[in-house]
C-alpha cells in the first residue's frame, strides 16, 4: 500500500512541476491549482506531514516564590499526545526523583513514552521502567 501512495505521490508532484507532453504544451500548477483538459483534471495539492510539537505548561508552582518549580511538557503530532512529567515528586525538598520521558518514532508515527513501573520511596530511584507506545492505529 506504502509503494501504491509513493508512485502516486511521485506521479502527482511529477504533473504538478511540469510538462504534459501528449498535448506538446506545459503546463506548471502551483499548490492548490487545477488544470483541465477533455476528461482530465489535475490538481495540485501540497501535503505536509505533520510536525512533532511541544508545549510546555507548570506542573509544579511555587506560591511563595512566584515561579515553576517543574515543567510538564506535551508534546503533539496530528491527533497523538504524549507527556513528559514528573511522575514521583518530593514536596520537601521540592525535587522530581523521576519524570516519564517521550521519544517519536517518525517511521512508526508513534512516541514511546517511558513510565516508572516500580519506584523505591527509601532510595527515591525508579527500580523498573516500563513503555508504552502511542500510536495512530488509522495509518
């Protein structure tokens, strides 16, 4: 199916960028223009994959000082989302001992994003890890 979408891709953008020779004229189209000839329409469409996005907001706010104690960050790809938090904050020594972390995986159209499964409160480190992937199950 992927090599179905490339040759008709590479078709595509072949007609849009230059010439039709069966009629002995060019014809160059831009994004978003159509050309007609008898029973044949081209259209020239650009599309983009979409883009790894980030956005960022405060998960932990210090009131006294005014200011982010730790940043949350989620990050977007079309209708995926993953977040990196802290998953095991200390509040007395205002200090995340263990965030979850989120990596895209372009070829796949997924991130993985990495949890702490088992924490020791004692030592404050993360003993095992587990992932998950996020994924468009539509592609």
């Amino acid at each position: 199916m992927k090599r179905v979408a490339s040759a008709f891709f590479f078709l595509t953008a072949a007609l849009c960028a230059a010439a039709l020779p069966a009629w002995g004229r060019e014809v160059v189209l831009g994004a978003g223009e159509s050309y007609s000839a008898d029973d044949l329409t081209v259209r020239c469409v650009e599309r983009a994959e979409p883009q790894v996005i980030k956005l960022t907001d405060c998960q932990f706010w210090d009131q006294f000082e005014q200011k982010c104690l730790y940043e949350r960050k989620t990050y977007r790809y079309g209708r995926l989302a993953c977040v990196e938090e802290c998953q095991h904050w200390d509040s007395f020594s205002n200090t995340c001992f263990f965030a979850t972390t989120c990596e895209f995986v372009p070829g796949q159209h997924a991130f993985v994003r990495t949890s702490c499964d088992v924490f020791d409160q004692t030592e404050n480190v993360c003993r095992r890890t587990k992932q998950q992937v996020i994924g468009d199950a539509h592609r």
